[in-house]
C-alpha cells in the first residue's frame, strides 16, 4: 500500500534510483577532522549572532584541519530578498569568515557536495521522502489549515496537547483509493512524519550543555510543504547527512527540535551528527537580561559595525571573548598574536548566553587599533570614509602625506594613543587639522572659566610674536621653554610644581598657557601632544588660527 501511494504521488522512478551513497561518498579527511556548516536564511539581515555561529563553526574546523562549508536555506521564499545570497556572503567575508565549500565562486559552486543552496537540492528530498512512504514512515495528508485550526479549538476544550498526532492525525491511515480521490478533486497536500515514539524520553549529549533529557516526538510532523519544498527539518537532516557533516553549531531555538531530528536519522539508518547548540547573546537591560534584538539593537546587525566603521579584526577579538572566557587571558600572554592559533573549545562556551557589552568591545577595538601601523589605519580609515563618509576620504587622500602625519601622531613608541575605536570617529577626533572642518572656539564658552580674555589675547599674541620665525626647528624642548618664558611674561608660574607652593603669586601655571594654546589652535580641550599637532599643522596654519 505504501508503496504504491509513493509510486502514484512521485510518479516516475527517476527520484529512487540515484545512489546518493556514489554521488556524496565520505569524506577523504584525516582522523578527528570536523566538517561543519554554515546555513543562513537569505533574507538580507545578518545578526552578530550569526556572525559569532559561523565563526564558532569556522574554528572549530579549521583546528581540526577539517572542512568548513557554507549552505543557503531557501525553502521560505516568502522571506527571501533580491540580492540576499550574495549580501550574507560579503558581509561574512569582511569578517573573515571564509568557507571551503559552498555557492562562494563567482559563476559556480566550489566543493563536490552541492547543490549548497537548498531551494536547488528539491530532487534530493523527494527522493529521501518517497524511501520513508513506501516503508510506512511518512504518508500525505489533504487537512486545511481550515480543519487543522478545528482540531486545535477541539485539542484546547479537551485540555489535551495540541498538534497533529494520534487519534487527531486523522489522513494517517488513508487508503490508495481515498488519495487517488483527493488528488483528482486537485486537493493540496503536504508529507507528512508518521511519528512512532518507543520511549517517553530522549536522553541526548549537547557539546555545550552535556546530557539533556528530552520528551521523544510523537507529532506528525510535515517533511514536504504543498509547493514541494521541504521544512527545515528534512532538509536539514538530509543535507547534513549527504554533505557528510560531523558537527551542527546553531542557536538554540532549535534544541527542543532535537527529538524530531534524532528520529528522522533513525527513520534513514543514519548517524547524526554532533550538535552543539549556542545560547542567544544577551543584553542586560535594566536588573534584566534579554536577548540581543535586531529590532530594539542597533548593534544586533552587522552592518551596524561596517557603518560606524568597528574593524573587522575587533569585531572577532570580542566575538573571541564571548566564545570562552579563558580567550583575554590567551590575549594578555600572545600579544600580537594572530587570533587563529587560539582554539576554541565548545565545552567552555557559556550554555546561559553570554553577555553583550559594547562599552567592552569599542575598548577593545581600541587596542586594536593602537595595535596597528600608523600606514594600516590610514589604509582602512580612507577606505571605510570612501563609502560612509566621501569628504573625509577626499581630505584624507588629498595630501597622503599630510593625512598620514595626523594619523601618525602618537602612534610610535610602546606606549601609542587609544584614541580611536571606530573609522567614524576620526572626523571628531582629528578634523580641526583641516580647515574645511576646523571651528573656530569662542572665547566666552570653550575655554577655562579661570582664564580671562585678556589673558587668552596676551597668550596667543606673544605666541605669534615668539614664534613668528617659520624656518627655525624648535626641538619640543626648546618649544617648550618658549611656552615657559611666555607664563613669566603674564605673570603665571612657569612651573606646576612653583604654582603650587605659592599659588597667591601666580594667577595661573604654564599648564594654563598650554590650555589656551590647544583650545585656540584645535577647538578641542584635549588632543593628541600639542607640540607634535603644531609640528603637523605648520607654524603658518597656526599663527593664523591664534589671530582671535
């Protein structure tokens, strides 16, 4: 009877008669190698989540000298968008994410295991679906949603579990005849699971959780919607199994579903796989925690970070830290170190949710950054302001030279500046070095309330008459000795140490001279050392900003 359901539902044999076993053989892989995946919707929002599930994924088969690959799951084209493969790929790529295999080349697929986009892999699971009809594991069913919705309200009045299973799976049994009639009448069905539970409880072994027990399924569950495409369910089993994959990482939403796949594999006398399920990263909210959401988080995407110009490399170094918690202290003893010889281990990784903090991961990217050649930030900056900020990126490459000196500002040395955490801040940061971005501070609101106009006029007026010679090299030194001669002249201390000790002879310290100078030559209250920004900016910008 089964079988000749199946033979009157797919027709031809055309679905029965590959040997999938000769077309995806094992894997040629050394003893202990992973293969992993990678398997994205492509509905163009790709959360940091999935970043962070990719790169665990990643890792973990590349420790293993294993293979790394990338599969689209397509089956609901109702979320699916224009462009959105190719989206998820770059996105991915720009954090370093690669794969060995996958719909990566530019006019083919890369890797022997393919088709990798599953809405092309439908012969596959109709074949897979026939073989459990004709052995009495899986049958059609022609219910509404119309009649579904009715045995829910019944399922409800009786106080009973709701669902399509048992004595409510009432097409589970139907005869040759009775489908033969529902397919003339142009009835639409879909597979379904004809679930046969032999114990209560499934006991199963998470890679992050340890042992978790679980109720087996008993639902009915449907293996091939009314178009043809297949759920989740069986494509993922069956895919996971024909592309030979030993280790599943993803979110946990899909750990009360372990049931359903675990029985799928032993309705095809497959192994499954490992599976590690990854709780969803938290954000702390009040006394609260909840999951980070692309609807209430900014930072939940990742184009988020790309537009505020976060580097990719500080992205992952966190990513790293939310990965397990012994990865700063690996940082802190290989300084310099490339992130990839640190090997994540799955049983460290938190089975709560780690904690999303983006406070910690800008301070991070601050080191980063600080990390860097001075030519490296240049590089990166220019080609993020390219895209988000064009005026910047014309100002910056105008005069390379020029652009590289701002950049290069306290950048040598064992000590460099943590000043930058983000290509979008540099416009804030260094834009007075540019006239075009440079404002003019007002003497009423920017400068220290202990400082009077006329000392900020006596101030600026003998700067320009001391340093009015513009081909003499002031060492910083002898720069400096000047700013102390110009505090005696006005009567302020030409040292901290002599303020202090006779504070009702002074009206001020050099210090306060200094101030004056940095707020009148940069708008700013604090940058980088004053006499390395004048050196950048040339004697004859600044004289003519010190004309208050």
């Amino acid at each position: 009877m089964s079988r000749t359901i199946a033979e009157l539902l797919f027709g031809g044999k055309e679905e029965q008669e590959t040997d999938y076993d000769q077309v995806y053989p094992p894997r040629a892989l050394k003893a202990g190698a992973l293969v992993s995946r990678f398997g994205p919707s492509p509905t163009g929002f790709l959360h940091i989540g999935g970043v962070f599930a990719a790169l665990i994924s990643q890792r973990l088969a590349q420790q293993t000298e294993g293979c790394f690959y990338l599969r689209i799951e397509d089956t609901d084209k109702r979320r699916e968008v224009e462009g959105g493969v190719s989206s998820l790929i770059q996105a991915l790529t720009h954090y370093g994410i690669h794969f060995d295999e996958g719909p990566i080349g530019l006019s083919k697929e890369i890797g022997r295991y393919g088709p990798y986009i599953q809405s092309q892999r439908a012969h596959i699971y109709r074949a897979m679906v026939r073989k459990l009809m004709e052995e009495g594991k899986a049958y059609p069913c022609f219910v509404s949603e119309e009649e579904i919705q009715e045995i829910r309200k019944s399922q409800e009045a009786k106080k009973v579990q709701t669902g399509y299973y048992g004595e409510w799976a009432v097409h589970r049994d139907l005869s040759f005849s009775e489908v033969a009639d529902y397919l003339k009448e142009g009835r639409p069905y879909v597979i379904r699971l004809k679930a046969n539970p032999l114990k209560p409880k499934l006991v199963f072994h998470d890679l992050i959780r340890g042992e978790v027990e679980l109720p087996t399924n008993y639902q009915d569950i449907v293996l091939l919607k009314s178009g043809g495409l297949p759920t989740y369910h069986l494509a993922h089993v069956v895919d996971d199994h024909w592309m030979r994959t030993t280790h599943v990482i993803r979110g946990d939403e899909w750990l009360s579903s372990i049931p359903v796949h675990i029985q799928l594999f032993e309705y095809f006398g497959w192994t499954p796989p490992c599976y590690a399920h990854i709780s969803p990263i938290m954000k702390e909210e009040g006394n609260s925690k909840r999951k980070l959401s692309k609807r209430k988080d900014p930072e939940a995407a990742v184009q988020y970070y790309q537009e505020k110009g976060v580097p990719e490399k500080s992205v992952i170094e966190y990513l790293l830290t939310l990965a397990n918690s012994n990865y700063e202290q690996w940082r802190n003893e290989h300084a310099g170190a490339n992130n990839k010889a640190f090997n994540v281990e799955l049983h460290r990784m938190n089975s709560s949710g780690a904690l999303f903090d983006l406070k910690k991961l800008m301070n991070i990217s601050k080191d980063v950054i600080a990390g860097m050649k001075a030519e490296e930030v240049y590089q990166e900056a220019v080609a993020w302001a390219k895209t988000y900020d064009p005026p910047l990126a014309e100002l910056l490459t105008e005069k390379k030279e020029y652009g590289l000196k701002i950049i290069s500002i306290g950048r040598s040395g064992e000590k460099p500046r943590k000043d930058i955490s983000q290509w979008s801040e540099i416009r804030e940061i260094y834009g007075y070095f540019f006239d075009e971005l440079f404002q003019k501070p007002d003497v009423k609101q920017d400068y220290p309330k202990n400082i009077s106009a006329e000392d900020i006029a006596a101030i600026t007026q003998k700067y320009i008459a001391r340093f009015k010679d513009n081909e003499k090299n002031y060492s910083n030194e002898e720069w400096f000795e000047e700013i102390k001669e110009i505090a005696r002249e006005i009567g302020f201390a030409p040292e901290m140490k002599l303020f202090k000790a006779n504070k009702t002879l002074y009206r001020g310290h050099v210090g306060d001279i200094s101030m004056v100078l940095r707020i009148a030559i940069t708008g700013r209250g604090n940058t980088p050392d004053l006499y390395e920004v004048i050196q950048v900016l040339g004697h004859s910008k600044v004289r003519s900003r010190l004309k208050i």
